[in-house]
C-alpha cells in the first residue's frame, strides 16, 4: 500500500499529495494496532498450547506432494 502511494506522489498526482499525510499516518497506526495485538494474544496461545513452536517449515520433514 505504501510503495503505491509514493509511486503516485513520484507522479505527482496533486490530489495524492494533499492526502500523502493521512494515507501514512493510518498505515503507521494499522501497523501499531497489530503489534499491539500481537503481542496481547501471543502469550495466550502460548499458555492454551495453540501456538506452533515456529512457523518454518522443518527441513528434514518429509513433504509429500499434493496432485
């Protein structure tokens, strides 16, 4: 979402350039909201045993294709 807003300020889009303030600040708090939240439901889903240990893939699993 971001890179596309600069992208139509780079081209100087007038109307994009009134709302450039607006469009950042709601990013920047949609990003806060879910670290907030995160880190609020994380240690629940820890002590409910609902949360993977890690979300990588483990190498020496075997992966069996689905066709």
């Amino acid at each position: 979402m971001s890179l596309k807003h600069f992208k139509c300020l780079r081209e100087g889009d007038l109307k994009n350039v009134e709302s450039s303030s607006l469009h950042l600040d709601t990013v920047r708090d949609l990003k806060q909201i879910n670290s907030l939240l995160t880190s609020m439901i994380y240690p629940i889903l820890e002590t409910q045993g609902l949360l993977k240990s890690s979300r990588l893939r483990n190498p020496w699993e075997q992966q069996t294709a689905k066709y």
